[in-house]
C-alpha cells in the first residue's frame, strides 16, 4: 500500500507537471527531421526490446512521476518508439570561413552507372555543365539552371557502354571515350545545338577508360596499357604514343604547365611524362616510373599552387595517398587512409585535399595539407565512389557511386577577399560635383 500523498505533495507534484509539461511543449515545438532519427532503436523497440532500468529501490508516486518526466526532457528515458537523436552537426571551418555540411547540397538519381572502378564517368567543365555517362548514354546537367540534356545515345553493344567523358578547356567539346576503342568528340554549344564532330579510330585495341586535354591535344588511356596523344585538329590525329603500361591505364592528368603527364594503371605504377619525350619508336620514354603503390592506381591530382607536386591514391590493397616531387620522382609522404581511394581533388583556395573512397564507409574526405589531418568527412554514397568533379568556382564537388546517385557537396566555400583587393568606394560619390 502506497502511503497517502499530503498537501505539500500534491501541490510539488502538481508544480512539477506543470514546468515538465511546458518544457515538453517547447520541445515539441521543434519538427524532427528525418535524418536525426534514431531508426535503430525504434526497430529494436517494435521488435520488443526494452531498456535495462537501474535498480533505484522503492520510491513515492510523485517521485516516480517527477523521475519520468525529468529522464524524457533529459532523452534519458527511450521509451518512445520513434526515437530523435538531434545532436550538432560537426562542421568543418577553414580559415576561409566556409562550411561543409555533413550532407550533400543536392542529390540526383543516376541509373544505369556503370559500378567499374576504372572508369572515368564524370566531369565539370568551365560552363558550369556536368557531364555523366550512364549506360549506353551521356547527359548534361546544366548547374546554371538544373536543367538536364541527352547528349548522345547508342543502342548498339558493339560500341558501348560509355567508359569515359571530359570536357576541354573550352567548355563546349566533350571528349567520350567507348568499350570498343573509338573515342568521340560532341560539340553542346547552344548554337549548334549537339552535333557529333567527329570519331578518332585506330589508336586503342580495347577500351578506353581515361582522357585528358591538354590544349588541342587530347591524351588517351585504354586497356591495352598505350597512352595516345591525338591532335584534334587534324586528320592522322594520332601524334605520339606513350608506352610504359602493361595493364589497364585508368588514370591520367597533364599538369596546369602543360609540360608533364601523371597516368596511373592497373599494373600499380605511376609515370610522369615530358611531352617533349613524346615518340612512337622509344621504348623508354618516361621521365620518372614510381613504383610505390601497391593497388592500382586511378586518382591523380595536379597541387595547384605547387606545379610540380601531384598526388596520387592507390586501390583496395594499397589504401595510401602519396605526394611526390616530380622534377626529382621523390616520394614525399604516404598516408594510410584506411580505404580504397577512388579520386583526389585539390582545393583551388586553400592547401586542402579532397579523396573519394570506396569499401567500407564510401565517404568523402577532406584533409588539411602538408599535415594530412582530417578536417571533415562527408557521408551519403552507400557505395564506392567512382569518380568526383570540381565545379569551375573551385567551391562545389559533384560526386558519382554505384549506388547510382549523383551528389554536390559544398565542400571548398567561398575564400574571403583578401584586404586591399576592394576598392574603397570615395565617400559622398553619389553628390553631384562642380568641377
């Protein structure tokens, strides 16, 4: 038999519910979003979970009431099947004063994208238009309005799919690479509306996985180790041949000087060319052979405020980041990222660096440079990044899985002008003067 409440109870009691009532009241106030709920739990719960309660011995009715009141406002009692777990999101601040969300800006769909690691099936080109190549086709998604395009489509097996596209300098032709060798080059131009400029034959045997301009010169990869430097002005476009490669070339970046080429391959090798070493007899034509991967090797990026920097990342049985001098081919740091890395992207502001990883968690991960320490990771591909583009204000990374979505990231931010680079307006400049 419970003892029989006082008055002095039951006006504490009745206080108490009034102050937990009005705190729940705010409370409720708030609306939930779907990502801040505890799905787990609330599943744990539907299928007859219960929370273990520490033994507090006997207590008054009144107390027991406070205590359940007090234990929900304080998220200490998950009683409730739909569970919240609202906590602060980590945000990432540089000295720049941008943020990088925790969660994409926009997330697209993309079926039919081809889960191969090799590929290269996505880039962002200086008119602000993305280019994605899904299946047997490519489209365009103009960032500018969000509008989406069909570039080109062929139902045709013997050619496709589409295993490589990137845009030139320009940010009107677009370069795409097919599995049956033959490389095309579109022109999107408004005025032309889309219009197939023409199709380069006879330089690969397989397939070919990466591309890269450099100028008028377009450099192309392919499964059959060779690296192509085709002149797209001409007819023979077929200038120079790299070789050096026996397997698969899946990655290739010139540097902003134009004078090197960085081409990673399924053998585990890294190559810098001089383009000035560029023949067709050589059979030793590169400038430096790097041989401290482990994996494959299809992320390379160009340091862009050192020129001769590049850093590259190796596949699942590597899982390294390495940054090398290429004047010298000096290894000068290697970083265990713990996954496979898909694509690496330099921060065109600040000495940051972007890496895309597949298996286990499939983030995206922002390291400060030389010191290579976190500074965010990015969470939402629910498989393997394949390939990541930066957008031409340097701010934005669009980024492609097999999970078969497209996701933007506000990864980089906006850098603050730097002091003096504003003109001061004069003052009173608006007053009509007599001169």
């Amino acid at each position: 038999m419970h003892r029989k409440l006082n008055s002095s109870d039951n006006v504490s009691s009745r206080f108490l519910l009034h102050i937990c009532t009005l705190i729940c009241g705010l409370l409720d106030r708030f609306i939930p979003n779907r990502s801040a709920m505890d799905f787990e739990y609330a599943h744990y719960m539907l299928t007859g979970g219960r929370v273990e309660k520490e033994d507090v011995g006997p207590c008054s009715p009144s107390k027991q009431l406070y205590r359940k009141h007090l234990a929900e406002i304080l998220n200490m009692n998950r009683t409730r099947i739909l569970a919240f777990k609202n906590k602060a999101p980590t945000l990432a601040k540089n000295n720049h004063e941008s943020f990088s969300p925790l969660s994409p800006e926009r997330t697209l769909d993309a079926p039919d994208i081809v889960d191969d690691f090799y590929l290269n099936l996505l880039d962002w080109g200086s008119g602000n238009v993305v280019a994605i190549a899904l299946g047997n086709s490519v489209y365009l998604w103009d960032a500018s309005d969000g509008s989406i395009s069909e570039l080109l489509s062929t139902d045709d097996d013997d050619i496709g799919p589409v295993t490589s596209v990137k845009w030139a300098p320009d940010g009107k032709h677009l370069a795409v690479g097919f599995n049956n060798s033959h490389v095309q080059l579109w022109d999107s131009s408004p005025i032309r509306l889309v219009d197939e400029l023409r199709t380069l034959r006879g330089g690969h045997r397989l397939r070919v996985v990466s591309l890269d301009w450099n100028d008028h010169i377009l450099t192309t990869g392919g499964m059959d180790g060779l690296i192509i430097n085709n002149d797209v002005r001409i007819r023979s476009h077929c200038v120079s041949t790299y070789r050096g490669h026996n397997q698969e070339v899946c990655g290739l970046k010139w540097c902003s000087t134009g004078r090197q080429l960085a081409s990673g391959g399924n053998d585990n090798l890294v190559h810098i060319w001089c383009i000035s070493m560029a023949s067709t007899n050589s059979s030793n034509q590169w400038l430096h052979r790097l041989e401290d991967h482990s994996a494959a090797v299809k992320a390379l990026s160009w340091c862009p405020f050192q020129s001769n920097l590049l850093a590259s990342g190796g596949g699942i049985g590597d899982q390294c980041i390495k940054f090398w001098n290429t004047n010298t081919g000096a290894c000068l740091n290697s970083v265990n990222t713990g996954s496979q890395v898909c694509s690496l992207l330099w921060s065109t502001h600040e000495r940051e660096l972007l890496s895309a990883h597949g298996f286990n968690d499939n983030q995206l991960t922002l390291w400060r440079y030389p010191s290579m320490v976190k500074i965010v990771e990015l969470y939402g591909h629910t498989s393997r990044v394949l390939s990541m583009a930066k957008s031409p204000d340097g701010r934005n990374v669009a980024s492609i899985a097999g999970d078969e979505t497209l996701r933007f990231w506000n990864v980089f931010g906006t850098p603050l002008k730097k002091p003096g680079t504003e003109r001061k307006q004069e003052p009173f400049s608006n007053v009509p003067r007599i001169r």
